[in-house]
C-alpha cells in the first residue's frame, strides 16, 4: 500500500472522471491509471467498472469515501504527533462539530487551563456523524457535539460517560445592511438567498423537519445556497447574501455589534445541547471530563 494511492481515490471520487483526476494530480492518464489499478491489486477487488468507451466508479469506492479520507487523516495525525512530541506532556485528540471548534472548544480549554490541566491537543473538525464514528473508533478520546433538545440523545452505551457543557440554540439571523428588507412576519424578499444545510447533516435534517424547512426551500425569485460549513453560512449571513441558521453561541459577538440580526421574533429557534463524550476507557478523556464537571460546579452551572 502506498499512501499516494489512497489520496488518488478520493481525488477521483471528487472528480468523477480518470483524467480530470490525474490533471489534478499532476500526472498523466496512464500513469493515474496504474497507480489506480495497484490499490485495486491491493484490495483484491475491482473499484472501477471498465467498458470499450467508459469508466464508470463502483459504489465499493464510493461508499467507503468517508474511511479513506479519515485514514488519510490518521496518518497525518500520526506524522503531526511524531513531529511535535513533548515526552511527558499529553496530547488529547477531540472530535468536533466546525461551529464547536470556535465557539465552545477556546472555553473549555480555558476551563481546563484554569484547572491545571494543559493538554496539547488534536483537533478533528468533521461533521457530526463523522466525528461520532471517529469517536466510536477510538480515534480522539473526546467527542464534543450538539444535540437537538427535545429529540433521542446520541445513542451511546454505558461505557461512554456524557456532560452537558451547556445549552444553545440554532437561530435564524440576517446581515444588518438587508435587515430593513426582511417582511413583518419574516418573509424574504425577492433576491435575498436562502441559505440552508444538506439534507443529510445534523442541522440540514434538524430545519427540515420543522417549518424552517418550508421556509429555506428554493423559490423562482429567491435563489437558495447549501452548505454543511458553518463558518461558511456565517460569512454569507454577514455579506448580506441572504438569511440563515446559526448556533447563537458562534453569532454572540456579530449579535452584540450589531453585524448580524437575529430573527427570532419571526421565525423558530431550535433548542441544542452542547454535550461533551468520553470512553470510560479512555484515562486522559475521563480525567479530562471530570476536571470540567468540576469546572461546571464550581462556576455554579449545572452538568
């Protein structure tokens, strides 16, 4: 196995087609093709269906998508943790949600340092069924992500210890230069984006399950952008693109300065818990989880 045959998969996954895939991979057809051909001899298994005029990917490859990008991510994890190793000093790996890693993961490295406990750590910002199956696999000993109040927690099994760091809420807001355009009851204008979630992501399938979901779908005159990137429907927001869904605790600094508005008053809000998971297995990850309960009742918050 080489590592470059790997990263040439998702390359073609991406792309769909063998030589736009070896244009960007800066080789020829040919050559892409037997580097391609030698993972297929490594597996033992065809990966492409071949006819006279096409090439066509199998659903083998396809679907294991999500494994070799988190291989490729192991192995460069392994590479960071050789090169930055201090003898002595832990490192803990965290799975987390792209909206956690700026807005509640600098707290609870606060919390932690106030403590005295300073960790180095490796983030892993996935999505959330990503991180979860990260989690699961034993690859970061804490997993930190949202949970939609009101509905099943994640369904882990005693051996997982769980804390509830604190409560948030997926908002609707908008920029403040389109703010006046916004109807009385929250109607968009023609023009203004709808900025919404895949269907398939925790927040995608959060909104379509409630009248949000009627609200964000495309109209002829108001255009509708998809993204699974929170930092993304933030600066779309911000542009003034159009209206969108965020966690209040990533907007809490444009809500206080007046760059974005929230529209709450006209539309659902959507209660979330941020809640933080470790492997009873896991001494680090326990240590680290009960160093912050102690944290939550010292400040008088409630785990």
């Amino acid at each position: 196995m080489e590592l470059n045959w790997l990263e040439d998969a998702v390359t073609l996954i991406e792309e769909g087609n063998l030589s736009r895939a070896a244009a960007r991979r800066n080789v020829t057809q040919p050559a892409f093709s037997r580097r391609i051909r030698s993972l297929e001899d490594w597996a033992g298994i065809s990966l492409l269906d071949r006819t006279s005029n096409r090439v066509e990917l199998r659903d083998n490859l396809r679907d294991n998508e999500a494994e070799i990008r988190a291989i490729l991510q192991r192995i460069e994890g392994l590479r960071s943790s050789l090169v930055q190793h201090v003898p002595g000093q832990e490192t803990l790996a965290i799975a987390t949600q792209h909206a956690l890693t700026v807005s509640v993961f600098p707290e609870m490295h606060a919390a932690l340092a106030t403590g005295g406990q300073m960790p180095n750590w490796r983030l892993r910002t996935l999505n959330r069924s990503d991180s979860v199956s990260l989690f699961l696999r034993g690859d970061a000993e804490l997993l930190l992500c949202y949970e939609a109040r009101g509905l099943p927690p994640l369904p882990f099994d005693a051996t997982v210890e769980r804390l509830r760091w604190h409560g948030d809420a997926l908002i609707p807001v908008v920029g403040r230069q389109v703010h006046a355009r916004i109807g009385r009851n929250g109607e968009i204008p023609p023009g203004l984006a709808r900025i919404s979630y895949p269907p398939e992501s925790h927040f995608g399938r959060l909104l379509a399950e409630s009248d949000a979901g009627r609200f964000l779908r495309p109209s002829a005159d108001s255009p509708s952008v998809s993204t699974a990137f929170t930092g993304a429907v933030l600066e779309l927001v911000v542009s003034g693109l159009g209206v969108g869904w965020l966690p209040r605790a990533m907007v809490r600094r444009e809500l206080a300065v007046g760059v974005v508005v929230s529209l709450e008053d006209t539309r659902d809000s959507f209660p979330l818990d941020v809640s933080l998971f470790a492997v009873s297995g896991s001494k680090a990850g326990i240590s680290a989880l009960g160093n912050l309960r102690d944290h939550l009742q010292s400040v008088g918050a409630t785990a």
